[in-house]
C-alpha cells in the first residue's frame, strides 16, 4: 500500500516514514523544507535501507498535489504538515490558519474526488486546554485552545470529522503530549530552527553550551517541586503508534470511522525531573535559572492512554531517560555534521 | 472611503451596498455570481442612483484579489461572500470550509500586506447553538454549532479575534438572526435557488403557488403554540447596523478593536406566528402540513439586542409584518421578471 506523508521530512514525519517503509508501506513525501532538510532524506534510507519517494513542495500548491495523486494509487495519508510554534502562531495567526487549513483541505479534496479513505491527523493535547481533570482521557472535554496554533488543531479535529461523516471515510485524530527524544542511530531528530520553544531541545543546546543557561518558567506552580508537569513521549514510540492506528483503519470493515487517540506515557514528569533526568542519563550539567511563569502555560497536562493500548495495542515503551540519551546522541551527531 | 463588500450582489449584501452608498461610501463589489445574479447590480443602481464597482470572481483566486488591491485605495471590507445552507454544508463540508475560509484568510492577507483596518464579519446565531438560555446576549457561552456552516462562522470569528489582537486592527463580528423581507422598493431580495431552505423564502413561494404545502417541522416543542421560535430581522434594518458598525471602527481612537454585536429585534416568533403574519399582511393564504421534527434544529432561539442599541445607536423599527409584505411584493417583482 502506498501512503502519502505530508510533512515526511519533519520531526516526527521522518520517523513514521522509518516506520512505515519496516512495515512495508510504499512512501510518498511530500515537504517543503520549510522546518526540515534534506539530509533528512538521505538518513531515513541510512535506517531504512529504502529511499522513499519525495517531493519538494508547499501543499498549498493544488496544482502540484493533484499530479502527485495523479501519478500515484495513494491509498491512504499521514498528515504531519503544519506550523507548529505557538509563540510563534500569536503573532503570525494567519499563516497559521492559512498554511495549516489549506494544506489539510487541499489534501482531504484530493481524498474525496478519488474516493481513498484512510487519513491519520497529527493532533495534540493542546485541544483540551488546561483540563479540569487528570489524566486526560479522549473523553475529556476540549476547550478553545489559547493559541492559534492550537486553534488550527482543533479546527483540523472537526473539519475531518465532518469530512469522515459526509463521505464516510476513515480517519484517526492523534493526540500528541509531548514528543521527545531522536532516533537510536542518532540519524534523525528533531532540527531546531532558532531558539528552541520546547524544554527538551533547549535542555539539549544548554548542556551543549549553545545556551548559557535553561530558563524554567515558574517554580510556584501547584506540583511537587512547583513547576510545570508534562508526559514526554519517546518520538519512536509515538511513531509506531502511526502504523498501528493506520493498519487498524486498513483492516477496518466500518465505512465510517472516526478514531481519536491519546498518544502520551500515561506518566506525568516536572521540569527539574527532566532536567535530573537528562543530566544522570548523559552525565553532564545543565544549568538553569528560574523566571517567572509564561503566559498561556498550564500547570499539569498527561494522558490516559489506555484507549490506544486498548484498541491499538500500543503503548509507550521507552523511559524518560533513555528517550533524553538519544537526544544527546542526536545532539552530537548534529555537531559533528557542522564541523 | 472605499470599502470592499465581498458578495455584494446577494441578499444582505446587496442591501448593505445600498445603505453604505446613500452614506457616501465608495463600495467596490466582488461576488462570484454563485448565489446571485448580475441584474442586482442594476437593481441597486436603480435603488441608490450610483453604480458600484463590480469584479465577477471567486475569492480563492488570490492573485485577481491583490490586482482588486493593488487598484483601489481600500479602507475596509464587508465580507458577506460565504456558502450558507446549513443542510447543504452537512453533504459537502470541504466545499464549505474551503469557500468560507479560503476566502476570509485571502482577504485578510490582503489587510494585513497594506495595513488597512476595519473589517466586517457576517456571523449568525449558529454559534451560540441550543443556548441554556433566552434571550440570547452576546456573552452566552458558544457551542460548537451541528452543521458545517456553523463551525465555520465559529471558526471565522476566531481567526478574526486573533488577527485583530496580533496586528491591532479593527474587526466587528455580527451575529445575525434570521433575516427576512425585501426592499421597499422591491428591487432586491433574497434568490431562493433551487428548494429554499428557509421559513420565510418557502412560505412565499407556497403562497404564489411553486410549492404545494409549506412544511412545518414539529408542532411539539415547548413553546406555547407547539412550533420552533425564530428572531426574524428585516433585511433593511440589518444592513443599516452594518454602516452602523463600520463607522463605529472607523471612528474609533482605539488601535485594536475588537466589536461582537447580536442583530435582532429582541423578540421570538413561532412558525406559526409568521404564517399568519404573512397571510394578514398579504392576504393571501399559506397551506401547511406538520411534519416530524427536523434533526438539528433548535427550540428557540431569539436576541438580545440592547448592545448593539446602546453602542451603535441602532435597533429593529420594521415589524413582522410588514417585513412580510416586501417580501410578497419582490416575489411578485421575481414573477413579472420571469413573464
């Protein structure tokens, strides 16, 4: 079967795309480099063993998309392509919403004119907001989330919805807590573009001493140690939970089916735990400075990810400590490309 | 000044132009024709004795929107242009996400390259869903509303809040009730293509005689006469609030505004209720059957309109009634054009 994969050179496209090819899918990419690069593609056949077929170009290009379905029997879709900073999505709201909904139109129109069933949607805990409940499970109530980036995943959760409903196809929303780590060869990772937004590859540059020093928004916060809790999920993990809830839309004898999945450990870590974590696994230091809370950050978010175990029989395998140990890998690795 | 009415040729749109031209507003008209017809364009030359600009096109088509751009100095825009049939967004909602926000993000695209403010939303009661409670004011929590339609009005408000706060501009959401009648001189009115899907456009044409029975959809709600509760707003008094709202923004010393205004008249009719008004006022009668309730449709719903009265000086003056009578005369005007 052939899978087209949007966003297939990203962080964790690249490593679906790892997945799939082991698992025997034909890959189709398409990215438009703007947060990858192609090196990227030359790694993935490195681990792999195959090259996946791969096209450079922003999908907002219809023109282009249509060829690609044209020239390929697509048979389902794995949509990574987005923005995904949400500072950055606050002041640039309408590249969000323009880059992140046509993106994901374009290709469902593609679906509908061809009939082809089977689309997989990167989504997030971010569409429940600051839940009032923990863990939080599928069934916990979404809230609008604070930023745009957040609002164009919700919007993505019901466009699809609608779509599945209206033409009866089969789609699985994924939930993502907060993905973490790089691959085991250290090949592929995640490619930071400027100051990292995210905890992990800031702690990563800091104890590489690109950044002087790990700011931790706010340690006042209701938790143990008083700052912020979040279920880091181990990227490989995260990826494979794609092939399965792909194969189980392959195999489903439904028409219509909507899937959404929480995809975390079901274990929620604090700030200075992954901090603690990071430096007893790759045995070095990282310094840090406490500052005041940042707008818009909740206090505790982590799943319940029994439903994807459940149904999908997955789960997370992979410890805190050893997902941060590749990431120093990968970290190293990325060092030794720029020298 | 010159302001942009997007859908300029349809029904509130094109009673909009009229008002904003007897106000001295240049208005520059795009409408793709996919819901009118181009004796509108003449209608309203007849109506405000100016001719507005008119460009025949479908908004997607961004690059023939920044020639319209680059052309005119434009001050601000009315953006009416959307599909709006909620039954219809149910079998093909890629074409309304895709049309109704494809166009919204262009436009503000547009806004956002030259630095022009002032922007007007057509927005509807849809987004506060079933309310717990009536009348409905504008701080009644939304629901996310059961058509497509709906989700993309909700979807459109909140992409416009976001690009007001990151780029302090000026946006004004209208949330209409249900609009209703013609213009006196009845030279423009609402185009029922096809089946119409609205109370008042189907009564019409069961009373000249297109259709055998209006169709009533329950008579066992909880109401007083059995019949689900509407806000019907004459159009005339509707597209005043726009000029209304457009000059509150333009006068505004604020940088970002961010205006959300109910237009109704305050006041619920039953389905019963407006066909009797319809036959008084026209003399004329309206055959109906009762049938089963329709899936998806609300109780009640009707405004509280105080905000919009006390700041922006507008309210509903045009009775029931007489809301009905224009709408006979343009039904009549519709036959003459047709013999």
């Amino acid at each position: 079967m052939t899978i087209l994969v949007t966003g297939g050179l990203g962080y964790i496209g690249s490593h679906t795309v790892v997945e799939l090819l082991k698992n025997n899918f034909q890959v189709i990419i398409v990215d438009d480099l703007s947060n990858s690069e192609k090196f990227i593609l030359d790694n993935i056949e490195k681990v792999a063993g195959k090259r996946p077929v791969f096209f450079p170009f922003d999908l907002k290009r219809k023109e282009l998309l249509t060829q690609v379905f044209d020239a390929y029997e697509i048979d389902g879709c794995i949509n990574f392509a987005a923005y995904k900073a949400v500072g950055e999505s606050q002041e640039k709201p309408l590249d969000y919403y323009e880059n992140n909904l046509f993106s994901l139109i374009n290709i469902l129109q593609e679906f509908k004119a061809r009939n082809i069933s089977n689309f997989i949607f990167s989504s997030s805990c971010t569409v429940y907001g600051q839940a009032d409940q923990q863990p939080i499970d599928e069934n916990t109530p979404l809230k609008t989330p604070e930023s745009s980036y957040g609002k164009t995943k919700q919007m993505g959760e019901e466009i699809l919805k609608d779509f599945a409903t209206a033409h009866q196809r089969k789609i699985s929303l994924l939930r993502y807590f907060n993905p973490i780590g790089a691959h085991p060869t250290a090949l592929l990772g995640e490619l930071p573009i400027g100051i990292p937004n995210n905890l992990v590859p800031y702690v990563t540059q800091t104890a590489s001493g690109i950044r002087e020093k790990l700011s931790i928004w706010g340690n006042d916060y209701p938790t143990e140690d008083g700052t912020a809790i979040r279920d880091y999920i181990y990227v490989v993990d995260l990826a494979k939970a794609h092939v399965k809830a792909l194969q189980k839309l392959i195999f489903s004898e439904e028409e219509t089916v909507i899937d959404i999945y929480n995809l975390g450990t079901g274990k929620g870590s604090s700030v200075l735990e992954v901090v603690q974590a990071f430096e007893n696994a790759n045995q070095v230091e990282v310094p840090y400075q406490i500052c005041e809370r940042r707008a818009g950050d909740i206090t505790i978010a982590y799943a319940n990810a029994d439903k994807a175990e459940k149904e999908l029989g997955w789960k997370a395998e992979t410890s805190l400590e050893e997902a941060l140990r590749t990431t120093w890998e990968w970290q190293k690795y990325l060092e030794s490309r720029n020298n």
